[in-house]
C-alpha cells in the first residue's frame, strides 16, 4: 500500500499528572517531547492537562452539570491519534490516568452506522514516567484499556522513564533526555504516525 507521508493527522495529548498547571511535570515534559516527534511526522495537535478540568467520575459520555469530558471527548473524535501521559503511583497509572479510561469506556457503546466504535481508526500511544521500576507495568494497564475501547496501538507505541529506586529524581530534574529515552520516543512517534496513516487509508471493516 502507497501511504502519503503527507497526509495531515491531527493528535491530542491527555496529560495525567495529579498536578495542576502551572506545577511542572515529568509527565508534560515527556508528552511535549512526544508531540515534537510527532511533528517530524506531519502531525500536529495539542495537549490538556486533565487535572485543570472538572473531568467528572463516571462512565458515560455526558455526566452533566460542569462535566468537563464531553468537550475533550469531541477532541479526542475530531484527532487521529490520542497520546495518553501518567506518572506511576504506588505502581499503578495515576487515578487521573484511571479516570480517563473510565470514561473512554463509555465509546464501546457509541457505534458508527455500520457497527464500528467511534475511535476505531484512531491510534494511541502511551508515556510513563516514575521514580522506580514498574513502567512495563503501567503501560500494559494503558494498553489494555485503550485497545479496550477500540484505539490501536502500534509496535513500540510506548516511551518512558523510571529512576533509580528510593530516590528523587524526577524526569524533569535530569539535565538532558537520556539517549535511550529520545530514541524510544522517536520510534513511539514514527510507528504511530504509520499505523494512523495507515488506518486512514484503509479503514477497518465493519463490525
């Protein structure tokens, strides 16, 4: 198949640290890397922090009065590709991370006329950060749950950094991306811009 590596694809990058803006984050850092790899492959977008939004708990689409997830839902609908940021707590993605998955698995019942899912099509990738071991981890739970809900996910779609245990040092604190880091995020970028074109050329069939 002939893909046009020119094709214009558009991504959105959930940040899922538990931080409000303007507190600096590993978790942005790392996502701003990842956007600025993206662009070297004609993909533009933007990131939402989701600890500035009243993302309410729940699993619909819609949970009313100040809900701030039905307007990044539509952003999520109007990209090609959804980038989906976390720290490591305690092990686990964060509970902004959790939340987000959450409510995407309200699009398993949000069906286009011929039976697909809404984000089929649409590519995710994934990017951790952490003081201590457990990135694996983490993504595995992001990967699960964004195929969940009918994202694909292409080879090496995941970039991440952990630190030395029981120590505190953040991503952000380092004095330049660690080589193997930049190229990680790199592959992360090229393979999910040709999966997405890749998608877009050739739609899944029906459902």
């Amino acid at each position: 198949m002939d893909l046009n590596t020119h094709t214009p694809l558009r991504a959105v990058a959930l940040i899922c640290t538990l931080s409000p803006s303007p507190a600096p984050s590993s978790s942005q850092l790392l996502t701003d890397q990842t956007m600025a790899a993206l662009a070297e492959h004609g993909v533009t977008g933007k990131t939402i922090r989701i600890a500035d939004h009243d993302v309410k708990p729940g699993v619909k689409t819609d949970m009313g009065d100040g809900d701030a997830w039905p307007e990044i839902r539509d952003t999520i609908l109007g990209c090609d590709i959804l980038v989906l940021a976390t720290p490591i707590w305690l092990g686990h993605p964060s509970s902004t991370a959790q939340r987000v998955l959450e409510r995407l698995n309200a699009e398993i019942s949000e069906t286009d006329d011929e039976g697909r899912m809404l984000t089929y099509g649409k590519v995710a990738a994934v990017c951790v950060v952490g003081n201590e071991d457990g990135a694996h981890k983490v993504g595995a739970d992001l990967f699960q749950g964004l195929n969940d809900v009918g994202f694909s996910l292409a080879p090496n779609a995941v970039t991440y950094w952990v630190g030395e245990a029981m120590q505190g040092t953040d991503y952000q604190d380092l004095d330049k991306t660690p080589e193997m880091t930049a190229a990680t995020t790199a592959t992360l970028a090229a393979n999910t811009a040709h999966l997405a074109r890749s998608l877009k050329a050739a739609p899944y069939p029906a459902s």
